[in-house]
C-alpha cells in the first residue's frame, strides 16, 4: 500500500457511512492482560438508531446486488487494502483489546486480507451464481417447453456478530462479512464488545471503499450496543433475511429461536461449540510419541486453547502404550505457561469449566501447565476418564473454551465406535494413526462422517485452511446449520438463494442469464456444465 | 414394463419392508366426487411403531449413501419401473381417492416417473457430490498447505409427507422422495390419509426395489397415522434429520416449530402458501385479450385451482382497457364448470375462503363459474379490489386453496411497485406485457427477484417443468427454506451437507476424493472446476 489510513477511533456506530453517537448508554473494553479500561469508551445505540441501518441496508441491497462481478471483485479488494493501509495501529489496538501476541494479530490480518481477495476471485469467476439454461423446446410431445434460466441471488441484509476469538478474520471485514459481500448482500456487522477499537477500524476501511466506489451508504454498518438486547433486535429486525454468528452455544441458540419466532423465519448461521475428538491409535504412539504429544500440547494451548478447533477430547488405547502416550503429553504439557485469554469473562468462564471438570465423578486430572504472568492467563489442564463414563455423562461433551482436554481411555474398537456415536456434532474429527490401523479405522470413518464437518489426518485441527474445500462446519451444536461452511469459497453459498425466470425477454433477463453470455460465465445447459 | 406388479391393498404401514398393522385405529378415506367412504380402513400406527421405522432409516443410512452412483442410479429407475408396472389399478384408485380425471393422473404419473428417471441421472453423473480438492503445497510459506478434498453427503433419513394435491408427483415416489433417494437419504413418507391406497401401491412399488436391489430395508418406510399427532411425532425424532412437506401454511409452521424445538434442530423443506400474482400490462391486453382472458381463466381453475401456483391475485390498469380483460375474463370463467375438489374438507375449506372475502370491505364478486355436478365441485369466482386495499389489508393475501381470484386494479407504476413491495413471499411471479411495456417493467423485476422463486413472462405458473433450470421455491410462507427448491435436479442439494477431508490417506477416501477419479467426476480442484 502506497497510502496510509489513519481513522480515529471515537466509540462511535458507523450507520450507513455516518458516525453515530448511540444513546443507549456507554461501555468500556478492558486490556485482559492488565484488567485496565480503554479509551475511548464506546457509545451504544438503541433501537430506532438500529432501524436506520437496517432500513438503509434494505434501500441498498437492490443497487449493490446490480454491481458486476468486475465491480464486486475489486470492492472486495479495495477493502483489503484499506485494512492493509490502517497498518501498525490495527495490530496495535487489536492486541491491546485481546491480549493475543503482535504477530497472530498480524497473521490472522493476512487471512482477513486474503480471505476478501480469495472472495473477490470467486466473484470474478462466477460459478457461485449457478447459472443454468433449459433452453425452450417448442417441438417436444405432449407439451412444448419454454425456456427457463436460472440463478442464484443474495438474500438480503445480513446481520453478523463479531467473535470474541477472532478480532479480525471472523469479525467486521472477516468471513461472514466477506462471503455476504460477495453474494451481494449488504452487511450489518455487531461489534464485539471486547475489541471495539479493532472493529472500528475496519469499519472505516470497509465504509470508506463503500464510499470510493459511489455505492449506497447502507451497504455497511457497524454498531456498537448492548451485548444481548441489541443483537436480539438485529436478528429479529425484519430488513435482516440471515444472521452470520460465531460465539457460544447459549448466544447461538438464543439467536436461532429470535429468527425462528419471526414473522418471517430467517436463516441463521452460527458457529457455536464443539470439542473437536482426537482418536489415537496404536501406531501413531509406536510412530513417534514424542511428536505426537507436543503436537496435542501445541494444538491444545495454541492461543490460550480459544479456537473453535480446539481439541478437548482425546481417545486414548488403554495399557502401557496408551500410558506412555498420556505421560509424555502431561510432561509437555507441565513447562508451558498460559497465555492471557480475551477477556476477563472468558477467563473466569474457562475456570468455572476446569472447575466443574475437577468435581466429575470418574474425571481426573493428569497433568497441569504453570499459569501465565498476566491478568487472565490460566495454566492449561489435562484430564482422564474411561469411555463408560464419557458416554454416560453429557457434562463432558460441554465445551470449556481454554486449553482444557480429556483423555478418554478406550479398551477396544467397540467401545470407541459406541464412543464416536455418542457425540454430539462436532467441527472436527482427527485420527492419529499409521497404516496398520487401517482395519480398525475403515468402520469409524461413517460415523465421524455423520457427526462432524472436517476429518483429519496426522495432523491439529486448530488452523483452519481458508480455501476452496475447506468445511469449517458440521451438525448441531457444533453449528446451527450443517449444510453451509463458515471458512472458505464454498460459504459464499450460504448467503444464496436460487431465482428462476421462464421465458423472459433477452433484454430484461439478468446479464448472468443472457444469450451473450456477456460476464462470460460457465454455466449448466440442459443439465450439462458448460465452459464459457 | 414386461411383467405387471399387482399388490393388494390392506391399509398397512410398510415399516422397513414389513407390512405393519397399526395399533392406534383406524381411518378411511372418501370418494370426494360421492362422499363414500372407501374400503379398506387404514390402521394407524403408534409411537412405538413409528420408532421402529425411524431406527431401522438410521440403521440403513451408512449402507445406503455407500452405494455407488450406477447402483444408486439403478434403484432409482427400478422404482420408477415398478411404478409404471403397477398398471392400470394406480390410476384408478388415484381417481377414486382424489376426484381427478385419470388423464391428470396418468400425466402426474408419467412426471413421477420422469423424475425418478432425472434423478438418476443427476447422481450417475455426480457433480452434485460437488467434489472439490486442494492439493497439498508442501512449500507454500509461511505455511506448507496440507491436502484437503471435500464432497456432499446425505443430511440422513429424511421425513416426506405426501401432499393432498399431488397424490404422485409430491407424495410417496414424488419430488422429495426422489431427490432424497438420491442424495443418499432413506425416506419415511408419511401417506395423506386423502389417499392411502395410492400411497400404499406407491410404497410397494419402493420397497420392491429395495428388496430387489439387497439394500437395507430401512432405506424405506411408509406410515399411515393420525395426521397431526404423528407427523409431529415423525418430525420430532432423533433420527430424522431434515424434512419435507407439501401442504397447509398452518400445518408447515408447526413442523418449522417442532424441528426448530428439537435437541437437534433439523432443516424443514415446507411448501405451503402462495398466491401467485400475475402483473397484466397495457401491451398485453392490447395484444390479445382474447387469449390472455381464457389463458388466465383456464390457469385458474386447472384441477379446482388446487395447485401450489394457483394464480389468485392479478393485477390490471384501470380504465377501460383494464375493464376490457376483467370483462373478457369474467365471461370465460362464468361458463366454467367446478370440478371435483381433492376432499370434503378442503371444498369447505374453500368455500369459507371464498366466503371471507366476499365480507371483505372493498372487495367485491366480478364473476362467478357454475358448480360442478358432483360432491364438493364449487364453482369458481373473481373479485376484484384496489392496490390501496390490498396493501391495507393483509387478509387478501391469504391463499384461498382453490379456482377463486382477485383483480387488483392499479393506477400507476408506482402503485404497482408498492403494491409488488407489499406482498409476502410467493413461489411465482408473472408478467403478461409486450416490449412496449419494458420501461415499466425494469424497476418491478429486482423487487420481484426479492419475492418469489420464479419469474414468467407470457405464460402461467401452473404447470411446472421439471428440468435444471427449475425453482419451486420462494420466500416465506410461499416455502420455509428459500435457499431450495422442491422440483427440479437442484432440488437434490437440500437433503446434503459437505465434509471435508483434510490429508487423509488414498486408500480410506471416499471414491468420488480418491486421486484416481473412480467414478470419473468432474472435480473442482484448486477452486477450478475440471472435466474428468
């Protein structure tokens, strides 16, 4: 970037291109490392400053959707380089506002960045708007058949809720927002109240290139309010056809039941809990234990344990073998040092859940890391129980967001299938092994296929690849809807919806239908994907 | 069909291949056309029988989505083979139970079968597996990209409530069973108890092919039951992972609210409500009013006006040239003769819509057909109100199941947009005008898009192809879910979800991921699609 971009950050709504001063009240986000308040304070809306930006982002939506994909593309873009152009005060405030190291706030930047350019190829390319041609057959017996085009379009404004975990790539220019721009689709995003300073500056940098581009105002607000009320308000707002969420099961299922008790039901997509089973096998252990269990540590205590992806199950052989294997974690896992999580809450939340895993009948600790020098920087812990009991007690699929694991010891390939079908929907599944498990892995992998989004192999499923096969997904409640992927091109998909128009004129269908061809699409005819 | 497939009807669920008699009494249905009751009495199952065919899908789900795309492909044909080898005792009972002619029938059968036929094809081709890999780049820095490769897989059984209206096309072998079938769904239909002789020949042409292909017998259930209690029942099971219906606004919102209730949420395909507006330009009219008066008079009374695309709103100019057609149609309808209705029930359902509306301030009767000379065969009727009423007045959106319609007379173009903005999500939107009319036509298209599955120009929504191209689908109410469609090859995406796998060894890939291409799929690889 040639050009710096400085926006101040004032506490302020950004509500269709205008900042606004909320009067619903003020709030102040803490450093975690310190407990200390920063400045400013922001100022939260009420609901009829709300309804401005819904109202405005309904008023968009016709316009933005018009744009080409040329046009749409190098929005997407233009708002990558704004956020590359904020440079070094973003990564400073974000880090202040979470706690998290310069360089994973400088990291999760190039996946924020890329992952909008990634969205602006996609748009550019084209196959998201599925375009298909029945072209008319006035001569077929018994009855003619007229031509039938169809494509996908936006929904509508989508409302999404900034994460607490991921400050820039699943908040204001992340994911959601990325792939609801891209399918055409104005976005309101909810700051996150724990980094609003964060989220204010990419606001600015998306606004501003909603205004270099001469696009409507309402294509982008973001709003600072009260946590629950005024995201309750948003989601049941009826200018907001589908909700991007990402957050915990209570916030996601409560958001689920404000868009089904609508009027108007609306789709609602959130990433919500999940424990994320790793299944060890014997050759793994054989192969190299002590990568293995440095592997699980790093995995487990990457980020104070605080990814989606964060694996807190691990099954275990029983016998010697399997004892080596937990031995060797525990030692790693007694020299590392906690980290400060993101928030105070969070940090009292992962304490209560440790605590709660402390008192479980047949739960016992194995091992736990030395806590960290800041505020908010709990040691990590280690469990174990037996598969009878994991399968018996809920209590233990209830994810504790910190670097918190349980080692489930399995004494047979029955009991870890029963185990597997046992779980609850999760994320991700990941199997340690070499090929001589192969036999006793072949009959576990439709059961995983049936509970979870992603499957992996010899490998941590923290980290998440942002491409096009990645499925950052799975059923409830490791998301509200199994059918869609939060991470990756194919989430463009989930802010869609097919339209098919019968025997129009050329000149009033939409470009993407017409005879030309002009955006020089691929596009199925009579069934058949066709290049352009 | 070579050889004839006469099985005998006993008013028996088929529970997982079994013949079931139901322990929770007995139902009958009626001749509509004489109010006779027809033998034999169902038996209706209870909570307990109804478990038994849920598990028994959940048991057959792993077996069944592991069939190839050729075996697949197969089953569907030899269902639609059977189908057509259940000869002439299908069509004749369908016209006992339903009042409709044979010839709508035998056409209903030939779609039913066609579609079977299409969706065997769209799974032996495979591109709805929507293969995607990322090949691993082992020297990308900052960080090597592992292989990741994903595919769709079925949601898992699926719950199918046959429609009233369609007691072939949307019922036992119909539109969702098919496509559900053919994601790698098994199915439980549960029968309209409107026809459940049809349904139970359908049933055992299905389980014929099950038997026939070695698949599990769960992979298919039909079950009779008292309507509400134990559809609620069926939706509410943990075994049932998505649903769809065909039928009432009233009885589709309580399966949204029962699947929304659930441990698990599940998706709910329902298609209840549309009223289907027709927009009539000054071109138009001028054009050929002859043809567009008995066009839109024999659209609406097709079947008694019992199709989801009914068109029961129509939107005319004032003025003289508007009274022309309202005149023109008004003397096509009044020679009209109503035709059996599907059940008592819905004739007098029908009657009291028709009923309200003539209360309706504002409203008032143009013309009315004669009734027919059997049973519950209303006569049909036209109204007629003002775009100031109808956006007042959201009463006259109601569906009126059934041959009765409203002109809406509008004053201008922006009484029309208004009047478009105002209306609730519909499955059609149609459009009779000449290139004379585009000027106006151009801004009423996006806000159209917003609203409604399907746009037509120059044609009628009943009558809906079954092809690529098609969407039967559109905002709420017209469905639940406006991100599918239930008619048409894209309808196989709703019963799917995609996994990913992430360096998963060849040999444990599924065959559509496996580097040697098996089943020969076009494969997106690198976000770019590829012909195999």
């Amino acid at each position: 970037m040639t050009t710096t971009f400085s926006p101040v950050i004032t506490g302020q709504s950004l509500i269709a291109g205008r900042a606004v001063e909320g009067t619903a009240g003020t709030a102040q986000a803490l450093n975690p490392a310190t407990n200390e308040k920063l400045e400013p304070a922001i100022t939260l809306i009420d609901d009829r400053q709300l309804a401005e930006a819904t109202a405005a982002a309904a008023a968009a939506f016709d316009t933005y959707r018009a744009t080409t994909p040329a046009e749409r593309a190098a929005f997407l873009e233009r708002i990558a380089d704004n956020i590359d152009a904020l440079g070094a005060p973003l990564t400073e405030r974000a880090v202040l506002e979470t706690g998290l190291p310069a360089a994973r706030i400088d990291g999760e930047r190039a996946r924020t960045v890329g992952q909008l350019r990634l969205f602006a190829g996609v748009v550019r390319q084209g196959d998201h708007l599925q375009a298909r041609i029945d072209p008319a057959l006035p001569d077929r017996a018994p009855l003619p058949r007229l031509d039938i085009r169809q494509r996908h379009i936006g929904l509508g404004p989508v409302a999404v809720f900034g994460a607490s975990n991921f400050p820039l790539a699943f908040s204001t220019g992340g994911g959601d927002t990325a792939s609801a721009l891209a399918a055409g689709c104005p976005v309101i995003v909810k700051a996150h109240n724990a980094h609003p300073g964060t989220a204010e500056l990419v606001g600015h940098a998306i606004v501003r290139a909603v205004e270099e581009f001469g696009l409507p105002a309402g294509v982008f607000s973001l709003i600072f309010g009260a946590g629950t009320s005024i995201g309750q308000a948003l989601v049941a707002d009826p200018n907001i056809k589908a909700v991007g969420f990402t957050g915990s099961r209570g916030g996601g299922t409560a958001i689920m039941a404000t868009a089904a008790a609508r009027p108007e039901p609306i789709p609602v997509y959130a990433e919500m809990s999940s424990i994320n089973p790793v299944f060890v096998f014997p050759g793994a252990i054989e192969d190299d234990i002590g990568a293995l269990a440095t592997g699980l540590v790093g995995s487990l205590t990457m980020g104070a344990g605080q990814f989606c992806t964060n694996p807190g199950l691990v099954f275990v052989p029983s016998g010697t073998q399997g004892d080596g294997f937990v031995a060797a974690a525990s030692e790693a896992l007694r020299v590392t040092q906690g980290s400060t999580m993101l928030t105070r809450g969070i940090a009292a939340a992962c304490g209560e859940g440790v605590a709660k895993l402390r008192n479980e009948a047949d739960v016992t600790v194995v091992a736990e890391g030395q806590p960290g020098p800041t505020e908010n920087a709990p040691g990590a812990v280690l469990f174990s129980t037996t598969t009878d009991s994991f399968r018996e007690n809920l209590q233990l699929q209830e994810e504790v967001f910190g670097a918190a694991g349980i080692f489930v010891r399995y004494n047979s390939q029955d009991e870890l299938l029963a185990s597997a079908e046992a779980l609850e929907g999760q994320l991700t599944a990941t199997i340690h092994a070499t090929a001589s498990d192969n036999a006793t892995i072949a009959p576990l992998l439709p059961v995983l296929e049936r509970r979870v989004g992603r499957i992996l192999f010899n490998s941590w499923p923290t980290g998440v690849e942002v491409g096009p096969a990645m499925v950052h997904g799975g059923p409830f409640p490791a998301t509200s809807d199994s059918r869609s992927t939060s991470v990756g091109s194919l989430a463009i998909m989930r802010f869609q919806r097919p339209v098919s128009y019968q025997n129009i004129p050329d000149e009033l269908l939409p470009a993407a239908l017409q005879e030309a061809n002009p955006w020089h699409l691929n596009r199925r005819i009579n069934g058949q994907q066709t290049a352009s």
